[in-house]
C-alpha cells in the first residue's frame, strides 16, 4: 500500500478514536452538568424553606419578647399603683393591711420589672424588634440578676440586635458554612464544560473525568450542607412551638392580671372622683378596701406566676455551682449539641406550662 494511503488511513483511525475519546469526554461533561444542576437546585429549594422558616421563628420570638417586655412594664406600673393605694388604706390605721405574698417572691416582680423597662429604654434607640427577639432568647436567664446592674441590661438591649441569635438557635453558621465549599466546587463543573471538539480527544476526555469527579464532589458538599440545612430548619421550627406556646399562655394569665390592674385604677378613680366631688376619699377607700387588696393579692400572685414562667429559659443555659454562666458582656453561656446549635429547654419548659395554667386557673375560681 503507497504510504500516503497508509498515513491517510492511520489519520483516519486517530481521528476516530480522537472523536470517541471526545464524546465519552461531552457525555461525562453532560454527566457533571446534570450532577451540579440537581445538586444546585436541592440545595436552592431546601434553602428557601430554611429561610421561611428562619422568618417565621424570627417573628415569633420577636412577638414573645415584646409581650414579655410589654408584661414587665405593666408590673411596674401595677406596683405604683398598688402602692400608692395601700399607703392611703393604711393612712391612720393601727393594724396596718398587708398583701399575704413572700417577700422574695415579689422581689422577683419587682426585679423582672425594672429589667423589662431598663430593655425598653435601652433599646428606644437602636430598635425594639431587635432587643425584643434577645429578650425572649436571653431575657429570662438574666432579668432576675440584671437589677443591679446596667451592664446587664444594656447586654440583653444589643445582644439580639445581630443575626447570632438565630444563628446559634439553629446552627445557622454551619447550615451557610456548608455551602461554601459547595459552591466551590460546583463551579468547577461548569468552568470545565463546553464543546472543545477541536482539542484532542485524550485532553477533552482527562477534562471530563475532571468535571465528574468535580461535580461528585459537589454534590456530596451539598447533601451534608442540606443535612444541616434540615437539622438547623427542625430545630427553629420546635423553638417556633415553644414561643408561640408560651405567648399564647402568657397572653391568658395576663389577661387575668390585667382584670385585676383595671380593678385597681378604677377604685383610684373612684377616689380621685371623690376628691373632686368634695366627698370624703378615706370613706370610698374603707367601702372598697376588701376589692382592693383582693385586687393587689390576686394581681401580685399572677405577676409571680407570670415572671416564673417568663424566667424558664427557653434554652439550656451553662451553669456553675447553679447558676447561670456568663460572658463578658454578661450574656449567659447556652449549652450546644453536636451541630453548635443551642438546646431547648423542652423538659422544664413543658412543666412550667402546664404548671402556670393550673395555678392561674386557681387564681381564677379564688
């Protein structure tokens, strides 16, 4: 055979063979690609569920801690209140009227209270939503030490004005964390795509194998990046529950209370009417006396009630020689699990729940 025939023929066989190496290379390139779409659109979908349910958590809190602060403040305005009637029942008796409550526990009001209305200030500034989310995360850990300090108060009026909050709730860092190597890697299978049918079928096909093996490992980054994506969306979910949970109790035994408070301002109306009508303001005390201190009894008890609830952590919180280990910034340490996301209190929260509506239901039938 002439030798132009036979280089003619041996081109014609390296060109075939160049070709198939191509097409393998365009089928496993076509391979990646398919590989890092589904990857991508998983991750995509599993993300924007995670976010409305990050939203929805977010809302929660933040509504649980406004009506935790909103409480508080009417603590504060109740004990005025209280006060200045029990000083003008007790104006020139001997055996002076007392509200039959320990001492330590309507310290624990008074405490609360002052705590709710310092966030309240504090936070007038940088934005209520913020501080009241922290609030419903932190506040119940640090109100009841936070009296005697500013420190304490101004902690909890910034502490949730960052997203670290939800983060550390959800494990949210690692849920975002995963995606970065994800997305790295899903790039890589796209850079090395495309028809290049006019390099040699053995580069085109190592590109290839590259791609898959790119695309693979894309798509392992993204399953562990929707794995913690799902865990982190399960735990704001549960911790949605429980602020909504505790908000709708909250709101009932208040409701009680706030029977009580409007009790008391309309026997300060009374009296004030009296002044003004030129009667005398000590009689229209003795002729109420009994509704008042029934009144103060009965709204300091649900304030008590309220404020062991509203101190529950929602969250494990680390302790030290029992109590409440704290940071810096005076914010309490939470306990973790193994994906750095914070615990719930379920246990403890579950009783006091349904602890708070049986004693509030006693207070009811009273």
């Amino acid at each position: 055979m002439p030798l132009p025939l036979i280089l003619g023929a041996a081109a014609l066989a390296t060109a075939a063979f160049g070709a198939k190496k191509g097409y393998d290379g365009y089928q496993k390139h076509s391979e990646a690609d398919e590989i890092v779409n589904s990857a991508q659109n998983l991750y995509a979908h599993k993300r924007d569920l995670f976010d409305i349910q990050e939203a929805a958590t977010n809302s929660a809190l933040e509504k649980l801690g406004k009506k935790e602060l909103s409480i508080g403040q009417s603590f504060n305005d109740f004990k005025t209140l209280a006060d200045d009637l029990l000083k003008k029942l007790n104006t020139g008796r001997q055996d002076k009227l007392e509200i039959n409550i320990p001492k330590h526990k309507l310290q624990s009001v008074e405490s609360y209270s002052y705590t709710a209305v310092g966030v309240l200030g504090a936070a007038a500034g940088a934005g209520l939503a913020g501080a009241a989310t922290g609030f419903a995360v932190y506040g119940g850990v640090m109100a009841l030490g936070a009296a005697s300090t500013g420190t304490a108060i101004s902690s909890l009026a910034g502490v949730a004005a960052t997203n670290a909050t939800l983060a550390a709730i959800g494990g949210g860092s690692l849920a975002t964390g995963g995606l970065g190597m994800a997305g790295g890697t899903a790039i890589l299978g796209a850079a090395v795509a495309g028809p290049v049918l006019a390099i040699a079928g053995w580069a085109y096909n190592s590109h290839g194998e590259e791609a898959l093996r790119n695309a693979r490992k894309a798509s392992r980054e993204v399953d562990l990046a929707v794995e913690k994506l799902e865990k982190a969306q399960l735990q704001l979910s549960n911790t949605e529950g429980y602020a909504l949970d505790i908000l709708e109790v909250l709101k009932s035994v208040y409701a009680q209370f706030d029977q009580y408070f409007d009790i008391l301002k309309a026997a300060a109306g009374q009296v004030e009417a009296a002044k003004i009508l030129k009667q005398n303001p000590q009689a229209v005390l003795a002729q109420l006396s009994d509704a008042i201190m029934r009144a103060i009894s009965n709204g300091y008890t649900l304030a008590v009630i309220l404020v062991d609830l509203i101190t529950t952590p929602l969250f494990k919180v680390k302790n030290y020689n029992y109590e409440a280990t704290k940071d810096k910034s005076e914010v309490p340490a939470m306990e973790t699990d193994a994906d750095g996301s914070m615990i719930l209190n379920s246990d403890q929260l579950d009783r006091k729940l349904e602890e708070t509506k049986t004693k509030s239901a006693s207070i009811e039938l009273a």
